[in-house]
C-alpha cells in the first residue's frame, strides 16, 4: 500500500533559511510549466533524521516512552559508556560501526557474520525486524556484508518552498576588543590543517586575525520568501507487504510510520535556525488517525510484536572510541 500525505505550512518568521549543500549551494529549481521558483527545504535523508530526532532521548540514550518496547540494537563500551545505536548512527543497522567492527558480536560470532547468516536463514525483512524495525521504516543499506542487501526507505519525506523568491542577506561579527583584530597576538592561537604525510592534523600558525574569527567579519547568506510551504509525506509498505514479515510485524511497520509523520507533525517543524514551519491546521493529515489514537495503536503493535524482538547491546573496548571534542575548524554536513 502508498499513502501520500501532503501538508501546507506558515513560516513563523517571514523568510525560511535553506540548507546549503557542498559545491551545490542552494537547492533550487525554476519549473516552466508552473513559472515559479521552488527551493528544496530537506531532503528526504534530512527528514529520516528529523524523524529519529524526534523519537531519542539523547540524555537516556533510548526511544521516547511511548515506544518503549520497540528493539534497537546500542554500543557501549566495557567500562559502561554509551556510544551509539541504530536509531542515531547513520545507516542504522547497515552502519560500519556493526558490521565493520571486529569487536562486535551477535550470535556469539562477528556482528556482520552472524548478521549475514540471519539474512540468508530468515530473509533480510525477518532478519532486519528482529533487531530494529526503524532500519525498516526509514531504509538501511548493507554494503558492509554484501552489495545486493538494502531495504528502501518505507517513510519518506521531503519539504519545499513554492514560488520562492531570493532575499540575500548579510551581516557582520562585531569583535568587542579589536574591530581589526590587530590588538592580539595572533602567535597565542593556532588553526588546524591536515597533514598529508601522516595522514593525520597538525597545528599551524595564525597568519592574519581572521584565521581565528578575530575582529569585525563581514559574512552573506542567502534566505527565502515563498508563496507556500509544503511537506509531503510517502508511506510505501509494498515491499514489507510481498516479504515473509508476519502479519502482526506488516502491522507494526505500517501503524509505526503513520504515527511518526503524525508525531513529527503534531506541533511546529524546526527544520533548522531560521526555518521554522508551522502546520496549517485545516490542511492537516487528513488520511492519518489522531495523534493519540496512533499512539494507543502502536503501543499495542509494539506488545503484539514483543515475542519477535531481540534487543542486542553490543560491547567495544574502552579504548576504540575516543569521546574528545572536535577540534575548532571542523565541520558537519547535513
């Protein structure tokens, strides 16, 4: 079964503020047989990790109480200090921080093999369901065990700005002590550089104040006014409804994703600083139950499903995961 869920929103600010893709720069395209301009707002991989967000606790490192129940495979160290799961690592169940590493068990053997083996026994649906059924809903790829293995996204989802029009804007950073930056000795500070010798990051000398972000720093931006702003939503359990899932499994697949579009939904979307999209609420999720009715369904999906589930906690040695901070002048893609 598809269901295309489409919602409108408002903008809480009047301009919305895209993303700004490496080597790309905004996202955007001139349609002729509509003549308007739309602008991508987030992809649909930005919206798998909105729609985890939105389920973790980061403070506990587990699913928010109304999923309690669901399995998710997590890492922690020997000494006891969590390092991730499946719902916040990339590729979730497909990550290489499982099936790349040697210290990773299941089934008393390497992760990947074990997991490999499930696959070929129970079917990569069967097999996938058992440890994370989020590596279902929002797709996970397993080129770490073999290429032909992935399961595509069952929810995805996109936002756009229709019939938008380019305001670039700008700005300053005001530095309080020196507007040049001249009146401190740059020799204190330091920038990092990539040393490709050793492969590694080496410290090197501040040449001019900028290089430290010192004095008044002139900077441009480039933010949007649209005509609308619109969410659509694609919930496709065709693949899950051909594979050997049980029934109750199909069920909880697909109750899952509709609760998910309704929770992330149910209030204001923070896509980023400056992009902040209200749900008009006349337009809103028609073909989806309410939100408390979805959540008493899952609930109940979760428990009828208890008997497939195995939560598995992997342990890694204390010292293959350092918890340092990043240093300065390092950066994280979307």
């Amino acid at each position: 079964m598809l269901n295309v869920i489409t919602v409108e929103f408002d903008s809480a600010l009047p301009t919305v503020k895209p993303p700004t893709f490496l080597d790309v720069g905004v996202s955007q395209a001139y349609l002729p047989w509509e003549q308007r301009l739309d602008v991508l707002l987030h992809t649909p991989q930005a919206t798998a990790n909105l729609i985890e967000e939105s389920i973790w606790d980061a403070v506990n490192h587990t699913l928010i109480p109304e999923l309690e129940g669901l399995p998710f495979v997590e890492i922690y160290t020997e000494s006891g200090q969590y390092v991730a799961s499946t719902i916040d690592l990339p590729h979730r169940l497909g990550t290489g921080y499982l099936l790349k590493n040697k210290h990773a068990r299941l089934d008393d053997q390497r992760f990947r093999e074990a997991l490999r083996q499930r696959i070929r026994d129970q079917g990569i649906y069967k097999a996938v369901f058992t440890l994370c059924p989020m590596s279902i809903v929002l797709g996970s790829f397993y080129t770490h065990i073999a290429g032909i293995y992935r399961i595509p996204r069952v929810l995805s989802g996109e936002f756009v700005a229709e019939n938008a029009v380019s305001m670039p804007t700008g700005g300053a950073v005001h530095d309080p002590v020196s507007a040049r930056g001249r009146g401190v000795k740059t020799e204190h500070m330091f920038a990092i550089e990539k040393d490709k010798k050793k492969g590694g990051e080496k410290d090197k000398a501040i040449q001019k104040p900028s290089e430290a972000g010192l004095g008044n720093i002139v900077y441009v931006r480039e933010s949007f006014k649209a005509e609308r702003y619109i969410g659509r939503f694609v919930i496709d359990t065709r693949l899950v409804d051909k594979s050997n899932l049980d029934a109750k499994a199909k069920h909880l697949i697909q109750i899952l994703s509709e609760y998910l579009v309704r929770r992330l939904l149910s209030d204001a979307v923070t896509l980023r600083t400056e992009c902040y999209l209200i749900p008009k609420a006349e337009k809103l999720l028609k073909p989806l139950a309410e939100l408390n009715t979805l959540e008493q369904q899952v609930k109940e999906a979760i428990g009828e499903c208890s008997d497939l589930f195995s939560k598995v906690r992997v342990v890694v040695p204390n010292d293959q995961v350092q918890f340092a901070e990043e240093e300065d002048g390092t950066s994280a893609t979307e």
